[in-house]
C-alpha cells in the first residue's frame, strides 16, 4: 500500500515538474521563423574569396535530393533507431547511461535526432534539468507534428558543422566546394562524423583526425548494414580530395579594414552581401615576402614590427599587411598606430614652401637654429652652409625644412597636410616640420599619392562594390577624391625633388631603376622608421618599429624600410612597363596680385569636393 502511494505521489510529482517546465517553452513559431545573422563575403578585386563572416547556410536540400551514403552515415552514427523511436529512445539512454557509469564520466550521449533538432532549434546549450526536460516535450511535439524524414530533413538542413556552417550544403560547398547533392560516399562520412564534434574533426584544420573519424563512421555503417567490409574498404581507398575554401591570415589586416566600411554604405538586415573589394592578390603576397624578409633581418636590430600599405594613384588599396603575424596580434599597425613620420613629413612642408612663393632653388644657409628655445639638428650633427631647397629634401636637412615651415607659416603646412588627407592632429610647434605628430601609414601614403597623380587629393578606399547574394547592387563606388589639392606644377616639382632623394639623397637604398620617387624618415631615437614611395602605378609606404615605442638599434628609413620598400616595388613592377612621373612647368608665386599656387590649390580642392559630393 506505501510502495503504491509513493508511486502515485512521484507519478505527481513528474507530472508537476513536466507542467512547469511546460509552461515555460519557447515559442515554437517564432523559433522556426527565427533568422540567422547575414554572411558577409569579401572577394579580391580578381574575384578570388577572402573571407567570410556569419551563419553560412547553403541552399536548403530535400532527402530524395542527397546521397543516401549520407543520411545512412548519419543514421548509423548518431541515431540507429531513428525510424523506430517515438522521440525518446530508452534502449540508446539506457545503453548511454551505462557507458557513462562504467567510464565515470560522459562517454556517449543517448540524445536522438529528434532531440538533438528540438535543441538546436529552440533551445539554449545550456546542461540543466530544465532545459532536458523541456528537450524531451519538445522532440514529442516535434515527432506528432512532422513524420520521421521531415524530421531528417530539418535535422541535415540546420545541424552546425563547424568555421560558421549551418547544414550539409554550406558544409559541402565550404569543405569540399561542391552541393551536398554530389557528395561522394567518403566525403558524406566525413561530415556524418563532424557531428560529434565539429572543431575536432574539421578537416580545415585536423585533416589526419577527420581521416580517422571517417574512417569510424564507415564502421558503424558497415555494422548498420548499411555497407559490406568490401565496400567500406573500397571506399577507403578510393578517397575523395578535401579541398576547403581557405581564408588566408595574409589578408586579415586588409579585411579587418575592409569590414569595418561596410556598415558606411549599406545595412545588411537579413541579406547575404558580398563585398568586392580592391585587394590585389599578387601584390598582397609580395608585400607579406617583403615584410617577413624585413622582420627577420631586423630581428638583431630590435625591430619588432613593420607595416606595408601599397594604393594606385587614384586611392584604391591593393596591398596592406598591419603587422608581423596576424595570428599574435590583431592590431593593424597601418591603420591605427599613430606614430612619427620624422623626415617622412619633410614632402608636405616642402609643398607649402612652394605654396608660398619658394622654388627648389631657394637657397638656405645650414647653420645653427633656436626658435621658441628649441633647436633642431641635422641627424649627423653637421651644417654644410649654402644649400638649395632640393638639396635639402634629397639630403633631409633639418635645419632647412624647419626654416621653410616658418616661412611658409606652421598654420599653412597644418592646412596642406588636411588638403593632403591627413586628419591626424598635429601640433602646430616648431618640430611640426620635422614629423614630431603621430600620423597613420595608411594617411601619410595617401598624402604622397596626390604627387604620384600629379596634384589630385586621394581617399584610400578598399571597396569597389557590394551586392546581395541575388546580384542586386546595393553600392558602387562613384568618385576619384576630393578634386585637385595642389597646382600641377608644384606637383611636379616635388615629384622632381623627391626622385632625387632616391636617386642621389638619403632614399638610395629604394632605387629600382625606373622612374620612382619618395623620402625617408627616422624619429627620435631610432623609434620609428618609415619609407615612402611611388611610381606612376603604385604608391607604397613601409613603416618598421616596436609596439612600446622602445628604440631600434639604429634602423633608419633609409636602411630597412627602403630595402623592403624596395624588394616589394622591384616584383610589383616587374610585368609593368616603365612610366614617367607627371611633371609640369613650375611658375612660382608672384608678387603681383595673382593668386597663388596654394590659394589656387584650395579652390580646386573645395570645387572637387563639392563635385564629387553634389555633381558637376
């Protein structure tokens, strides 16, 4: 009579905890309407894939549609009695429950497909009692309302198999880029087997434990009757190629950036987009071997870290690597360390020296120099007199450049960097000339790419157009910069004076042989060192440093940054024919009334502006 109350009060007491936990499930309906997070794909500007991010789902498969090696895999691997069960398989949980106690601890689950489509389509991963007993209502739910392939077919359609995948077809198409409708007998094993534990058994990443996980899973279908021994071995031997879409960490740093403008244009919402972008494959690989050949010679050096972002004239980036390995450290040193340029910013003081009536042959005598109690030196501690304003730049003299920054007028070399697409800020003190304000790599090669193009202002862009998964174009880009920044023959003349500094000043280093020019630049105690460049097809700037700002052991912008500069453009170049840079007459300004070279270059930098923002 006990033994009976009990059991009664205990029948009770499931039904009460099954009522609880009822009340409180999800919403069905909304569950299955639920959406997934956008995919948003980068390709290079060739087309080739660079990454993708987000839920990735392939196309929506029917049973009928698929091998059936691949639903007996699945069957046979992770629910054998699928066919059988009402939901729930006691015979499986009881065979579970005993591996478990026996290894004591989790060795096998006794979940059934069912189960495991109630999981992952309402509920949380979450090992509570509520959430298995709100699993189990849900799988009953689940087998009255749709028949058992119905069931299978959800199940291969929204089971995760790892890098981002939802569903065989994604998995297909990711690990062996093809639909899961052409799945080979070996490849529907492989995927059957990811179930169990996607990341372990990724062949991405684990293609030798995938092997043998594989091999697994054709065991189980050999005692599932699925497969004769003869034919699971025939299968082992006749392996189909895994060939998974890759992303490559060399081009990280270039979709990091890349990514992070794709919200400027459009709003995903539940589409799929993919993003064309301006990244050049080959130059992007050449960069990485430049990059890498720098680091490691300068290792003995105390130069931890360099950076590389190569643009055409026109702004569109085609290279950029922000560090030594993407996979220590995220942080895009091309993009977002604000270092000094040193010497590297001597071009945009020169420029306004132009601007405001000097010429490359003003002469300027080299001698000691106090201004507001400070005083510059020229980095061997030496002066050499008379010198010209050419001379100056192709040597880096910095007594000079600091006397034409004052002639000029601080404020207008501030203006001319802005023109130049500088927007770091800058302080407006005598070392202004000397690149005493952090600036970005990606802003100071962008400034020099107005000379390379013969005076026109650049934005560095990385994305040329954005279309959703169906072809529709949701952004084009239309535009070249903001107009014309500086009067073309002044363009010319630096052009000039800067391809001295390589051919005879402190940039030899860089020399390649063709028509080139570009400055170097070393700040304060060997901190930093920059290279700057360009032909009339490619603008590059190399940077090379340490992350604490601790000093290099005498690296100069003119040692490893120009060699890695120069390797970079050497193999850049190497199908390109030989092109002269843009030149000009240069008249300078004149005393008369006319407008000058700088006020000439604002107005054409606001009429362009206002062109590309409103139209012609």
């Amino acid at each position: 009579m006990r033994l009976a109350t009990l059991a009664v009060w205990a029948a009770i007491a499931v039904m009460g905890i099954f009522g609880f936990y009822a009340y409180d499930l999800p919403d069905v309906d909304d569950a299955l309407a639920r959406t997934r997070r956008p995919t948003v794909t980068l390709l290079a500007r060739d087309g080739a894939h660079l990454l993708t991010l987000g839920d990735i789902h392939g196309l929506a498969v029917k049973l009928n549609d698929l091998p059936p090696a691949l639903s007996q895999a699945v069957l046979a691997t992770e629910d054998r009695r699928f066919y059988s069960h009402f939901g729930l398989d006691p015979i499986g949980l009881a065979r579970a429950t005993l591996a478990n106690v026996r290894a004591g601890r989790i060795v096998q689950g006794g979940s059934t497909l069912t189960q495991q489509v109630a999981k992952n389509l309402f509920l949380t991963p979450e090992r509570t009692l509520k959430r298995k007993v709100q699993e189990l209502l849900l799988a009953l739910w689940l087998e009255r309302k749709f028949n058992k392939d119905q069931i299978l077919t959800i199940y291969l359609n929204r089971v995760y198999l790892g890098n981002g995948t939802y569903g065989v077809d994604a998995a297909a198409r990711r690990y062996f880029r093809k639909s899961a409708s052409r799945l080979s007998p070996y490849q529907a094993a492989m995927l059957a087997g990811m179930l169990k534990a996607p990341s372990r058994y990724n062949p991405a990443r684990s293609p030798k434990r995938a092997r043998k996980r594989t091999h697994q899973v054709l065991a189980n279908m050999v005692d599932a009757g699925y497969l004769s021994q003869r034919d699971a071995d025939a299968i082992k031997n006749n392996q189909a190629p895994v060939d998974p879409v890759r992303t490559s960490r060399r081009s990280r740093y270039f979709s990091d950036w890349a990514l992070d403008q794709v919200a400027d244009f459009v709003i995903p919402g539940d589409r799929d987009i993919i993003v064309k972008t301006t990244l050049d494959r080959r130059l992007q690989a050449d960069a990485e071997e430049a990059i890498a050949a720098a680091l490691s010679k300068g290792r003995t050096a105390n130069a931890g870290q360099a950076a590389l972002v190569a643009m055409s004239p026109d702004g569109a980036v085609r290279a950029m690597v922000g560090g030594g390995d993407y996979g220590v450290s995220q942080f895009n040193r091309a993009t977002q360390a604000k270092r000094q340029p040193g010497s590297a910013f001597k071009p945009i003081v020169f420029m306004a020296g132009l601007e405001s009536g000097l010429a490359p042959s003003s002469r300027f005598e080299d001698k000691p120099l106090t201004i507001e109690g400070w005083s510059p030196r020229n980095f061997d501690r030496k002066h050499v007199g008379p010198i010209t304003m050419a001379e100056a730049l192709a040597s880096s003299n910095n007594t000079v450049a600091v006397k034409i920054a004052e002639r000029a007028g601080r404020k207008n070399v501030i203006a001319a960097a802005r023109r130049l697409g500088v927007t770091a800020d800058l302080t407006p003190g005598p070392s202004l000339a000397l690149g005493s304000s952090g600036v970005s790599l990606l802003e100071m090669t962008s400034a020099y790419g107005a000379f390379a193009n013969g005076g026109f202002g650049i934005w560095a862009y990385g994305i040329e157009e954005i279309t959703d998964d169906r072809g529709a174009v949701l952004y084009r880009r239309q535009g070249s910069g903001p107009g014309r920044v500086m009067d073309a023959g002044i363009a010319g003349a630096m052009n000039a004076m800067l391809a001295a500094a390589i051919r005879t000043g402190t940039g030899k280093a860089a020399n390649i042989n063709r028509p080139v020019a570009g400055k170097t630049g070393t700040s304060q105690n060997f901190r930093d060192a920059w290279f700057i460049g360009y032909s009339a097809d490619l603008v590059a700037g190399v940077w090379m440093g340490n992350d604490d700002a601790s000093s290099m052991k005498k690296v100069t912008g003119g040692g490893l940054p120009a060699r890695a500069w120069r390797d970079f453009m050497m193999q850049a170049h190497e199908k390109t024919p030989a092109t002269a840079l843009p030149s000009a007459t240069f008249v300078p300004k004149k005393s008369d009334g006319q407008p000058s070279a700088e006020k000439a270059g604002q107005k054409g930098f606001l009429k362009g502006l206002l062109d590309n923002l409103f139209g012609n």
